[in-house]
C-alpha cells in the first residue's frame, strides 16, 4: 500500500506529515484514512502533548482528488449504484465519516494541535488546517474555497464564518477566490506568518514550547475554548451547513447526473 502519511515522535511532539507532494497532498480515500488514524495515534499516545501538522512540497493541500483514477478506485463509483436504492444518502453517509466527521475528530482532540500551511490550501485543504487548534502560515500561503463552480455552497465543514466573519466569509465563497496569508492573520484565521524557509522551524518552536505545559491544564484550556464555540452555536451550524452542501450535491446531481456541475479545471483557475 501506497504510504501518503508520515509519522514521528519526538520531545513530546507528535509530527504528521502530508507525503504526496506529487499530487500536491490531494486527498484520496488511503489519504484522509492514512491520516486519520496518524491523529488517531498521536491521541492515544501519552507522551505526546501538542500535534504538529506539516506536509511535504510546495502546497500544503490542493483539497479532495476528485480526479478520474480516485474516483474509479475510491467509493464514489459503489456510492453510484446504490442511487436507485438509497437515492443519495450513499454520499451523504461517506462525507459525513470521511469529511466532517474526521474534522470534527481532530478539532476534539484534548491535545493542541497546530497546522504550518505553505501554498495553495484549496477546499479540503481547509478541513485540515481549520479544524486545529493554531495556524501557522508561510508568506506564500492562500487559503480558497471554489466549491461555488461546482454548484455547491462551500466545503462539507463550513468554518468560513467562524474563522473570517460573515462578510468576508461571503467574499470568499461568491468570488471563489483565495484570502493570502496576511489578510488570512488579519482576520485572525492565522496566528502568525513567517517566511517560507522558516515555516518548519517556527511551527515546530511553537510546539516544543506549549509542550513544556502540564497535559492536563492543555486539555482544560482547549475544551474550554472549543466549549464556548459550541455554545454560540458552532457545532450545530458545522453539522447545518453539512447538510446544505449536500442539498449542492442532490442539485448537482439533479442537473447534470453528477454529484458536481463543473470539473477541477474550472476550479484550479480560480485557485
């Protein structure tokens, strides 16, 4: 099997590594399971007290490989045939595990968690980056969501509003075109931004140091944050805003026989 995930442990870091720069860390079905059960690990693991997510070559992620060869070999053709069945809560239940509900996951996990983003971090890049808990960005790095040329309403985990408030969170998602690092800090969607070359050794710094904390006072203080959200109401509106995109994929569907209306071409000119 094809290894897209590396994984190591040192000083108490745990460092997942995005490993299919080829591609630039598109993500397939051995990609997000890979990856998962790395962040699976890394919270099973006591020794471990901050989650460093980087990932090798010139993009940190260019989203879901919605590209011919995955979608042949991942679920997406099985999801197909049971249409007449189940109409299309095939596709309903499959991004529910393998989309929000790993996100959701990952922003649970009671360790900190911090994302070093380089590049493009396109649609499904962002349900990596988001869901944790500090991003630290290269100057080159642009954050995009152009779900909308594909007739569909954002990604499956809409952090758009939390992270860059209504107005800009619109912008991004009518215009389908990136936000860059700086204006991503501006807007308090990335904590820091730092040159390129020193993308890694800032973002693992800033782990070695939030791992001399004691675990327990960690764990406290980020459930205490995420808490609050979900008090104002974010976890219910990620699970809302799940359903509407999928509302995208039933009117895609509807038009075209497809769960899209537009192919990636479209979308990478606007990446």
């Amino acid at each position: 099997m094809v290894e897209y995930i590396r994984y190591a442990v040192e000083e108490r870091v745990a460092t997942i590594t995005l490993d299919r720069a080829d591609r630039a860390n598109a993500q397939n079905e051995p990609f997000l399971q890979q990856l998962n059960e790395a962040w699976e690990k890394a919270a099973a693991d006591e020794s471990v007290r901050v989650i460093l997510l980087r990932a090798e070559g010139k993009h940190f992620s260019a989203g879901h490989d919605v590209s011919a060869e995955a979608i042949r070999d991942g679920s997406f053709n099985r999801i197909r045939e049971t249409i007449p069945e189940r109409g299309l809560l095939g596709i309903h239940e499959w991004e529910a595990k393998h989309y929000l509900g790993y996100s959701r996951r990952w922003r649970d996990i009671p360790k900190p968690s911090i994302a070093a983003v380089q590049g493009a971090c396109i649609a499904g890049g962002l349900l990596l980056a988001w869901p944790c808990d500090l991003i630290i960005a290269a100057d080159d790095a642009r954050f995009s969501d152009p779900v909308v040329l594909m007739g569909i309403g954002g990604v499956e985990y809409h952090g758009h509003t939390w992270e860059l408030g209504p107005r800009k969170a619109k912008e991004m998602l009518f215009t389908a075109k990136p936000i860059d690092a700086h204006e991503a800090e501006r807007r308090g969607m990335v904590n820091r931004v730092v040159p390129r070359a020193e993308l890694d050794a800032e973002a693992l710094a800033l782990a070695r140091e939030i791992a001399q904390m004691h675990p327990h006072a960690l764990a406290m203080a980020k459930r205490a944050v995420n808490q609050t959200l979900d008090i104002m109401g974010q976890s219910a509106a990620l699970q809302s805003c799940f359903d509407i995109h999928q509302l995208g994929h039933a009117s895609a569907y509807g038009q075209t026989g497809e769960f899209i209306v537009a192919g990636m071409d479209k979308v990478k000119s606007h990446s």
